[in-house]
C-alpha cells in the first residue's frame, strides 16, 4: 500500500488557506500569501498579520515562513510579520524562513526602513528568525513538512524558486512567479497539487504565466490538479480551480491509478 492510500485511510488532508490571490498590480486580491495547515506560510505579499486572524489562524502557531522570490508583492509584509509575532507572543520559538539567495540581507533592510534601526534591532534581540537561502535543487524538512526547492525562470534580476511541500503523503507545488520554463514542468510532475500563478486570461503577460500556458500544463499533467492564483482578471479555465481571497480548500489524498 503506498503513502497516499495509507494517508486516504487514515483521513489526512493539509488545509490551504488563501490569504492573497492577486498579481501585483491587480485590484481583486490581496498580493501573494498561502497558509498551509495553519503553521507554513508560502510568500509574504500580504498583510498576513490580519488576515490569518480574519479566518481565526494564529501567528503564535505559525513556524515557517517560505519566500518565492523577493518583489514587493511576495515578500515586503515579511518585516510586519516577523515584528508582531515577536511582540505578541514573546517567548515563542524562532520563526524559521527559507528563501532564495538575499533574502536575509533585503529582510534586514526592509525591517530597518519600516520599524526604525531601533525597534527592529528589539525585535531581533526578542526573537531573531532563522534565516536560510536556498537554491534550486535543495530539499530537506522544514517542520513537519518534506521540502524541494524548484528553479524558476522569472525575473533576470533575482534567483526565483518553485517548492514542493510534502505531509502525509500529499504533495503541493507552488510556483511562485515563473514563466512556462523547465523547472515549473518539473515541478508540476512532481507533485498532486500546484497552486500555479496565472497572471492574465487575456493576453500573454511578460516574465509571468498567462491561460494559454497554464491549460497547456494542465493538459500535459492531468494527474496534477491545479489552483490559479496571482490573477489580474477572472474566468473560467477547464480542470482548475480558481483561488480567492479567504477561500479555505482541503487537499486529501490521490491515491495512484
């Protein structure tokens, strides 16, 4: 008996949280945040601080914190995060956060020109996060979750990187930002589920996914399925689910055919 059919009988599921489902510049969802069973949290684009709270998730249970990429829309609410879960629940054990190469240094600036050299230099003595840049190919465990760091062609600027998360024999793939590139077909194989961005429905959209590309991996990977996100419009696209902002889905098992 595999994993997943272990995992079926036993009724396992991870819980995804849609905290952010928007691009950067659209107006119908907050930017990038996911929260996988209540302790990971993929991408900090979103004003996570409050918006955990509106569907009753506690930053005193979040663990881990993993970065796609460092744009603003990904990763420029981190500073926030780090702080209040520092100042509301002294005492709880450091936040660890996996990201690309930067991330520690950009996380430093960013909390220095948000809270002040002094505050933000509190925060650190409270509760100093462990911070570790990955690169692609690197895989380990991150809390109770197996971890595979994908890479993604995105920006010529910044190392971007696509995960998988594993628990209880359910595999999740997050693209991050990307474009249709070798590493997001790698990680769709690899995985049941791909919480895949796709920026526009309507036309193709530059260093970004778009329909066209997106139902061409769904028809290349039909035993993955797919949830769209970082959408700048809305439409139907056949054998996918679309991501909203508070949608709460409950990801079971697939056992093989």
């Amino acid at each position: 008996m595999s994993e997943a059919e272990r995992a079926a009988g036993d009724g396992a599921s991870l819980e995804l949280a849609i905290l952010g489902s928007g691009a950067a510049f659209s107006g119908i969802g907050h930017n990038a945040g996911y929260l996988v069973d209540g302790e990971l949290l993929l991408d900090c684009g979103a004003p996570v601080t409050s918006l955990m709270g509106q569907l009753g998730r506690s930053l005193a249970e979040l663990k881990s914190v993993v970065i796609s990429h460092l744009h603003a829309d990904h990763f420029f609410h981190l500073p926030l995060l780090v702080a209040a879960r520092t100042v509301r629940y002294q005492g709880a054990d450091p936040l660890r956060i996996v990201g690309p190469p930067g991330t520690a240094q950009q996380l430093d600036t960013l909390g220095r020109m948000a809270l002040g050299d002094h505050f933000w230099a509190e925060v650190m003595e409270q509760g100093t996060p462990a911070v570790e840049e990955w690169r692609g190919g690197r895989s380990g465990p991150l809390g109770a979750f197996q971890m595979q760091a994908f890479e993604v062609e995105h920006s010529s600027q910044l190392e971007c990187l696509g995960f998988r998360l594993e628990r209880h024999g359910i595999a999740l793939g997050y693209s991050g930002d990307t474009t249709l590139c070798p590493g997001i077909r790698e990680l769709a194989a690899a995985v049941n589920y791909l919480l895949c961005e796709c920026t526009s429905m309507s036309a193709p959209a530059p260093i970004h996914l778009w329909r066209a590309e997106v139902e061409e991996l769904i028809q290349a990977y039909p035993a993955t399925r797919f949830i769209l996100t970082h959408l700048s419009e809305r439409a139907p696209v056949k054998g996918a689910i679309l991501a909203s902002d508070g949608l709460l889905l409950r990801l079971r098992p697939i056992a093989p055919d």
